[in-house]
C-alpha cells in the first residue's frame, strides 16, 4: 500500500518522484547500472588490447547469459515467494564481492604475458556476476510497482527508464576518463565504491512481504508465468520484438572495434560511442514524461523499433565518427520508446502474485537480446567482418518488424493510455 504524498494530477511529469521510496529505488538503480557499465566497458577495451579479437569481448556476454538464463525463472519464483529487498540487497552485496576479487586478481594479470589468463578470469567473474543479476532482475523490475499508485504506473516506468538511461549514459561516458586516469585496477576501486552506494539506496526501501498465491510446486508456477506471458499476446509479441532486434540489430559489445579499428578514435572515443545512446534516450524520455506513448502503443512500438533497425544500418555504413554518433544517438531514441511501452503493459496487464515470474521471463528475453547478442555480434564480426555484420543485423531487424507487424495486426489500434 502507497502511504507517501497525496497523487498530485495525472498531467504532472514529476508524478512518481513524489513518492520517497520511488526516488530511493531510482537511485538504486542508478548507481548500480553506473557501476556495471564502468566495469563492462573497461573489461571490454582491457580485453581487446591485450587479445586484438572480437570474439573475447562477445565472450563476455555469453558468459553473463548462462547463468541468467538458466536462473532466472527459480529467481523470478523466489521474487514472489520471498521479500524483495532483501533479495536485491544480497544480490548487489555478491556482485560488488566479484568485483573486489577481480580488481585484486589484476595486479597480477595486466600483461600481455597473462592475457590469455586474464580472459578466462574475466568471463569467470561476469558469469558469477549474471548468477546473482538472475535474482537481482526479477525482484528489482517487480518492486517497483508497490512503490507507486497503478495510475502513476506510465510515468514512472518513464523515470524508471530515465534513470536507467542516464546511467548508462554517465558510465560508459566517464569510464574512458577513468581509465586513462587510474588504469584497469583503479577504476574498478570506483567501481566498488558505486556498487556499495546502490546497496545503500536499497536499504532506505520498505520490506514488503510476498503477494499471497495459490499452492503448487516450483515448477508449476514457472508454468504458469510461461502460460500466462504467452496467452497475453501484447507482452509475448513486445518482448520477443525487443529480443530479436536487439540481438541481431544491436553493436554495443563490438564498439571497441569501431573505436580501435575504423573510426581510430581510441578509449575516449569509445566512452562516447557508448553513452550515445543513452542521450538520445534520455532526451526523449524527458518528452515521454510529459506525453506517453500508450494511445495506439503497439503501433508506436513497431514505429520505434523500425527506426531502430534504420539507424543501425546508417551507423554501419558510416566512416565519420560525428555521423556514428548521430548513429547512435537516434537508436537509443527510438529503442527508449519500446522500453517505456514494454515496462508500462508489463505493470498494467500482469497480476501482483505473478510479476516476478513474468519479469523474469522477460528478463531472460532481454538478456538474450543483450548478452547473446554481445555473442552473436562478436561472432558475426569474426566470421562475416566488422562492419558486414552490422549491415546484416539492420537488415534482420526491418525483416523482423515486418513479420511481427503481419503477425499482430489486431493490436494497432488498442489504446492503454486510461
């Protein structure tokens, strides 16, 4: 139950910071994705300096993919069964853990001497650090819908997705800086102090205890968040959409690449390649706040994800790093408007007792878009080359779009604003 401030009007765009524990959570994640978006780019250039090959960086993501894939259904049960906060708290405290280990282990690692150790070392920590996100996920995404009243539900996934936006804007931003500056060991040291705030901002969150459901064996609830994610063809299409596109259309994980390689722009060039995205997001969730996307969301969505793909293949084709930017910038614009749509069906449509399960199936689906497609677009590059890949992977996404638009025709005009 909200006891905080009295719901000021629906037109505010501030509507869900008006609420303390809602801020508090936004901090959370702030500081969290800050952190992690640090510590994966650093890895990243680390990794690529020493080895020169794309695969040890798409690597990475399939090591934190395993794991989140194969837990994150018993984490997404655990989140409906058990306290949320404290499961967020245990899991942020394991992961600032695998970090400290990794900024001891590489004193004795940082060479090319023990480059190929330092690889397996890597993936070993990111594939920890997907064990505990497989808890973290599902009891994060689920939380936040006690934190705020149902009509307040569009705005905050709005600054839920701002705030996640801006971070992912200011680490991979300052994570070029911070490494010239202090090295590889030195800006994990930072990255193990912003982890520590997040855990900080988790604890100022009230415990909630679990929503009441009916009995039955783990199994059988998973089952059950899989039967009702794929009767509700809304969230089975949206999240399969956001999969798909991201996985083939998406060129984060090869950006070193870009950075090393074609536009010859180095560490800090990659900073900003990175954050790129971001600010395009974020400036467009800024309007999102104001005018949400939910009258006709599923048009919109298909809308959005189109220009997507557009832009990824624009960014392919470029050799001007001032356009690659532009790049960038407009797939993170587009990409900020399905997220806002996805975030707000998943807090309209899914029952209290199961968001858990269902967020956790949808966790899987974004990471399978996210750390799979950090895979498959090291691999394509290897295999196909650099910018070939990312040309097809635009082409897969306008191809998906498509399909999924002939499939689902019936929900264009099904407006969720009210």
């Amino acid at each position: 139950m909200i006891t905080n401030n009295p719901t000021p009007a629906k037109q505010d765009p501030f509507l869900a910071l008006r609420f303390a524990e809602f801020r508090y959570y936004l901090f959370s994640n702030f500081f969290v994705t800050v952190g992690l978006l640090i510590q994966e780019v650093i890895i990243g250039y680390e990794l690529y300096r020493l080895t020169r090959d794309p695969l040890a960086i798409g690597m990475i993501g399939l090591a934190e993919a395993i794991p989140f894939i194969l837990l994150s259904l018993f984490g997404g049960h655990y989140s409906d069964k058990l306290k949320k906060k404290n499961i967020l708290i245990w899991s942020l405290s394991f992961i600032m853990l695998a970090s400290v280990v990794l900024y001891f282990l590489s004193f004795s690692l940082l060479n090319e001497e023990h480059a190929g150790e330092l690889k397996y070392v890597i993936w070993s920590v990111i594939f920890f650090i997907g064990v505990c996100k497989a808890f973290f996920f599902p009891a994060s995404t689920s939380i936040k819908t006690y934190l705020v009243p149902r009509e307040v539900y569009a705005n905050s996934a709005t600054w839920s997705s701002s705030s996640w936006q801006t971070g992912v804007i200011i680490g991979p931003g300052v994570s070029g800086f911070l490494y010239s500056l202090f090295g590889f060991s030195g800006t994990l040291l930072f990255v193990i102090g912003i982890l520590f705030l997040s855990i900080i901002a988790v604890t100022l969150i009230k415990n909630r205890p679990p929503d009441p459901s009916e009995e039955g064996t783990m199994l059988q609830k998973i089952k059950e968040g899989f039967s009702y994610t794929y009767k509700t063809k809304i969230i089975f299409y949206s999240i399969s959409l956001d999969m798909f596109s991201v996985m083939f259309g998406g060129v984060v994980a090869i950006l070193p690449v870009f950075a090393e390689d074609i536009l010859g722009v180095g560490a800090e060039g990659l900073g900003i390649m990175r954050a790129a995205p971001s600010v395009g997001a974020v400036l467009v969730l800024l309007i999102l706040s104001k005018y949400p996307p939910m009258k006709r969301a599923w048009r919109n969505l298909l809308w959005a994800v189109a220009g997507f793909g557009i832009a990824t293949l624009v960014f392919a084709l470029s050799e001007n790093f001032i356009l690659s930017v532009a790049a960038l910038f407009a797939t993170g614009a587009f990409d900020s408007v399905s997220v806002v749509i996805r975030s707000t069906l998943l807090q309209l449509l899914v029952p209290d007792y199961m968001r858990g399960r269902v967020n956790a199936i949808n966790g899987i689906f974004l990471s399978s878009s996210n750390e799979v497609g950090a895979f498959e677009s090291g691999l394509a590059a290897k295999l196909m080359g650099t910018v070939p890949s990312v040309v097809f992977g635009g082409v897969m996404t306008m191809v998906i779009v498509t399909y999924i638009w002939l499939k689902s025709r019936d929900l264009l005009k099904k407006d969720f604003s009210s």
